[in-house]
C-alpha cells in the first residue's frame, strides 16, 4: 500500500480545504524535522552522551537534563531561521526567544514542552516532544510576552511525537486529527492514521495515585468510584496506567480511550496545578477535542481559559468525553454544595 507522505498531506491540505498558509505548511515540516533528530539523540541513548542530569535548573525551578536542553536547542536552531515564526516560548527558557534581526521574522508564535516525560529519559520509557502555534495578532512591530497570552482555542495547529517503540507524529490543524509514523529507512514521516477517535467511553483511567491523600474531594470521589468497580455505583471494574509522561499517557488515551487527570492537590495549594497550560496542556486539549474527546479543569473548558503568564500552571482532566464531563460535574457540584454552605454561615 501507498503511503503519503507529511509533506504531501499538508499540500493536500492546503489545496483541498485551503487551512494551510504556506507559512504555517513550513513551520509544521521544520518542527518535524526537528523532531526526528531528537529521536535520534534519543535513540543514541548512553552511546550519544545524551543520558542524565545537565546539572542546570529552569524557570519552574526543576533540574533539566541533558536532554531538556538538547531538545529545545534543536527545536529553536531549526526554527529561527525560515522566516515563519515571530518568536518562540518553551518550558524549558525564562523568557520568549524573538527571531533574531538577521531571519526575516514570520507570523506565527511557536511554543513547546521540547522534552516531555524528562524522569523516563534514563529509563528507556517512552518521552516526547509537545508543540503549539498561535498567529501573532498584534501589527506593532517587535514581539512581546503578551503576543503569547492568547486562550488556547486560538491555536492555528498543535502537536506531539512520541519516542517509543515506533516514533510518531500526532498534528491537529484544528480539522481532526492526523497520526504520522517515522519510516527509518527512509527518513520521512508517513501517514499512518487520519480522523483519529477517542472512544466517548472508558474503563481506564490514568494519575498519578501516589498523590491520593493530597486530593480534593471531587477527584477523590471519581477515583474512589471507579476503584469500587463492578460492586460500586459505576458498575464496571476500571484498570489503571501511569507512564508520567504525558505524551505517552494521551497517546494511549487517542487510541483506545481513558481519562488522564493532572489535578491540583494540596502540596502546592497555590500553583493551579503541576502542569503547565501553554507547552503541554493548551496542545494537548487541542487534539483531544478534535478527536471527539473532552479537557477542562474541573471547572472550564481549557481551551477557554485567557493566560495571565506565560508558565503558568493549571489542573488538567482531559480524554474520553463522558468521563470528563462527570469528574467535571462532580466539581461544580462541590463548589456548589461550599457556596451554600458560606451562603448558611
Ligand atoms: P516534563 O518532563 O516536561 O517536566 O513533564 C512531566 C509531566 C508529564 O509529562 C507527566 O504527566 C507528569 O509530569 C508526571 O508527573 P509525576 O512524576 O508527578 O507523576
Ligand atoms: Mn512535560
Ligand atoms: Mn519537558
């Protein structure tokens, strides 16, 4: 059977439905390129030198290693140059990255979480990479921070590829969902998967249990529901998967259904959640929604929610629509039931 190519289903794309600005059809090849040579340095694994601590920390005050920073020096090396992009923000820098004077600067933001799953890079589990574009709006000259704080419903494509037993590329430009793998031999990404579903339904469930006893009560209830299963009120027996790298854990969820649920908990109590909402969480509730599946944050609708910074965190509930229509439910009915309560006091 004939595959086609990435290259020839982003110029169908732009010939066929007209979605593809020439700009933004060079940008998603350049990410992709950019991709496949961190596979390779993923790959390499020990005999690349590519293992373990950089011993540097970032701006969420987390320690980065090797790869982090490998991963974000390929991701902004390939894009600065092509003139498609005004500036770039990733997890893994202060501050935004403006094409320097000497490209000519595009109309596109790109940001990214260039190495997700870091605590899996050594011990050879699947990790990823998780990308993001929005249209710079503004026409004043210059970019700035607050080109970048705009509600991720607005975003113009986003995407992940996934390092694992196959390399693969998962791209939304906002009509479905796309599923690409990498050919070795030949280098090219070729298309594997098109209208990609996530089943409206699940038994499956994915979080990170460990952190139970810091939950608030609507997430309690959920998990506490679906561990009481076939004898508790769902009446069916859940299983549960944590990879702890999110790419890994929605990929699962795009092919056969489950609900991932970052919540926040009382370790932190200020930080809206662990998650942050412009490199992992706005991509990541782009593709699902396009995918037929559902992400809020226990109280709205991610795509909704208007940044007020550029790293900021938030709660994340996110895959198949039912179940993330009830864990939402079971919050607003919480906040409900504390409303009244103060209205009583
Ligand atoms: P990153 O490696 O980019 O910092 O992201 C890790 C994230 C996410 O991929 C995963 O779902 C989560 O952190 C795992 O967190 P825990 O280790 O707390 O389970
Ligand atoms: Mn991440
Ligand atoms: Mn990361």
């Amino acid at each position: 059977m004939k595959r086609i190519s990435l290259t020839q289903y982003l110029v169908e794309q732009q010939r066929e439905h007209g979605r593809i600005p020439a700009q933004l059809r060079l940008l998603i090849e350049v990410v992709a390129r950019a991709c496949k040579r961190i596979a390779i340095a993923v790959n390499k694994g020990a005999l690349g030198d590519v293992l373990g601590s950089a011993h540097s920390e970032n701006v969420q005050g987390e320690i980065q290693k090797k790869l982090d920073v490998i991963s974000n020096e390929v991701l902004i090396e390939a894009n600065e140059w092509g003139g498609h992009l005004a500036a770039m923000a990733s997890e893994e820098m202060d501050s935004i990255h403006v094409v320097p004077n000497r490209y000519p600067q595009g109309e596109y933001l790109l940001l990214f979480d260039p190495l997700d799953g870091s605590s899996n890079i050594d011990v050879n589990v699947s990790i990823g990479t998780i990308f993001s574009v929005l249209r710079k709006i503004s026409h004043t000259p210059g970019v700035s921070e607050d080109d970048f704080l705009q509600p991720g419903k607005q975003q113009a494509a986003a995407g992940y590829c996934v390092y694992g037993p196959q390399t693969t590329l998962v791209l939304t430009l906002g009509n479905g969902v796309a599923l690409f793998t990498l050919d070795r031999e030949t280098g090219s990404w070729l298309l594997t998967q098109t209208d990609v579903q996530v089943p409206q339904d699940t038994k499956e469930f994915a979080i990170n249990m460990s952190n139970m006893r810091h939950w608030d009560s609507p997430v309690r209830q959920y998990i506490d529901e679906c561990l009481a299963g076939r004898d508790g009120p769902r009446g069916k027996d859940f299983n549960m998967r944590w990879v702890a790298s999110m790419v890994a854990d929605v990929h699962r969820i795009l092919t056969r259904g489950g609900v991932f649920l970052y919540p926040w908990d009382q370790r932190e109590p200020d930080k809206p959640g662990k998650l942050r909402l412009m490199y992992e969480a706005n991509p990541m509730a782009f593709i699902v929604e396009q995918a037929g599946g559902a992400a809020t944050n226990g109280r709205e609708r991610i795509l909704d929610i208007v940044p007020s910074k550029l790293h900021e965190r938030v709660s994340v509930l996110l895959g198949s629509r039912n179940e993330v229509e009830r864990v939402t439910a079971y919050h607003a009915a919480a906040a409900a039931e504390a409303g009244a309560t103060e209205g009583r006091a």
